[in-house]
C-alpha cells in the first residue's frame, strides 16, 4: 500500500502522461494525472484506442490496426510499435505519443504508453527557425547593401507607376 501511494505521488506530479496498455488494448487503472486533464477521465476497462479517439478518431482507428498486427506477431514487435500514432493535435496542444513495449522475459506482456506534450518546444523550434531566416536576409542584404538599394527603388517606381496609371478596364 505504501509503494502504490508512492507510485500514485509521482504519477500525480510528473509533465508526461504515462499509461499501461494490456495487449488487449484495455488500459490499466494506473497513469499519470496529466493524462485525465488532457483527454478526460476514463471509463472503467476502457481501450486506449477508443480514449486516444476522443481527440483524435484516426489515431483511435490507427491504434487499434496496430494493435492487431501486434497480437498477430506477424512482423517484429519494434516495426509494429513504430506503426502506432505519434502525435495527436487538440485544441492547443500537441501531444507526442511513445511506446515502449513491457515484456515477461521473452514475451511481451503490455506496454507502457507515454504522452508528452510538446507544444511549447514545437512554438519555440519554430520561432528560433525564424529568427536565423530573418538574420540571413539582413546577413544577405548586408553584403550587397547598394545592389538592396537599387531593388528598392524600382520596387517604389513599379509600385508608383501602377497607383498613378491605372489599367484601362478599372477606367470604366
């Protein structure tokens, strides 16, 4: 009792979702808080498949397709994993989706799901992006200040000769 009020401690406080998934797709009563805040609380035995499909009904689609060809055994288990959705957009967030298979010695038992949202990193990859094109074009019209200069002033005098001579079919 004291080791699960001590899992139940840190599920309550850690950023990412964390939840376990038997091979029946069924989720086990235990994950992270975090995961009922971004996708609601679950029913009792629900499969993750139709909980991710509550933001996202492909990815809920997509799951339960992988997760027949994992209880199929068809393919290796690390090609079927890869298969699994990714990501799943909601609202504001951008949920990145990991899972790692949890074996009983040889044979694959469940696996833990892992969610983490990675909007936040995405806003910030994507304003660094910016920022570097926006130096390479002052880095470029620095090295060419005058060749810039002279752009501009047939930029303005294509611009002016279009307001003051308008087209013949805007005369009327």
């Amino acid at each position: 009792a004291r080791r699960n009020q001590g899992m139940r401690l840190v599920l309550d406080n850690v950023q990412d979702g964390f939840i376990t998934v038997g091979l029946d797709g069924v989720m086990e009563s235990e994950r992270s808080k975090v995961v009922d805040h971004w996708f609601g609380e679950p029913t009792e035995d629900m499969h993750f498949g139709e909980f991710l499909a509550r933001v996202d009904a492909q990815a809920g689609e997509w799951f339960q397709i992988g997760l027949d060809g994992i209880n199929e055994g068809f393919m290796p288990i690390d090609v079927l994993l890869d298969q699994l959705p990714k990501s799943v957009e909601m609202e504001d967030r951008i949920l990145h989706i990991a899972y790692v298979p949890i074996h009983d010695g040889t044979e694959l038992q469940r696996m833990l799901v892992v969610v983490r949202d990675v909007t936040q990193k995405l806003r910030r990859e994507k304003m660094e992006t910016e920022q570097r094109e926006l130096l390479s074009i002052f880095q470029r019209i620095m090295k060419d200040r005058n060749g810039f200069l002279d752009f501009l002033q047939e930029a303005r005098g294509l611009v002016a000769q279009v307001v003051d001579d308008p087209s013949p079919r805007d005369r009327g």
